[in-house]
C-alpha cells in the first residue's frame, strides 16, 4: 500500500487485485486496459508510483467500480 502527501489515506491494493479477478481478469490483460505495460502497474501496485486520474477513470469502469468502492480503493476512505 502506498502513502499519500500529508497524511492521506493509502491504495487498497488487496482490493484492487480481487476486483481484477472478480473482472476474470489478469493483471497484465487489466495493465493493457490502462495503457500501460505490466512492470508500470506492478509499481503502482506496490506504491513506487501513483495511478493517474484518468487511469483510476479507466479502471472504474472497466471493473465496473461503484463510487464507494473506488474511494475505497484508491483513497482508502
């Protein structure tokens, strides 16, 4: 999990990657949803880098993400 500036609340990883199985998805098939490759989302997964807006947008939707349960996710709330 991965620590935000000030303080803030960190990503769910564990969630994020039930979602991806949930979706009947590979994490290297849910990276190509993103744009990106698998090395990139592992680091975002891992808390070396952030997960832009826009690919948070994409993973909402391509996962079918409700708002609460994105917050979840991605903001720890």
């Amino acid at each position: 999990m991965q620590e935000k500036k000030g303080g803030e609340d960190m990503l769910n990883k564990d969630l994020l990657v039930d979602k991806i199985k949930e979706n009947g998805m590979t994490l290297e098939a849910f990276a190509n949803e993103l744009g990106i490759n698998y090395t990139t989302l592992y680091r975002k997964l891992n808390g070396e880098s952030d997960f832009t807006r826009a690919e948070i947008q994409i993973s909402k939707n391509v996962l079918n993400l409700d708002l609460n349960t994105a917050d979840i996710i991605f903001l720890g709330q």
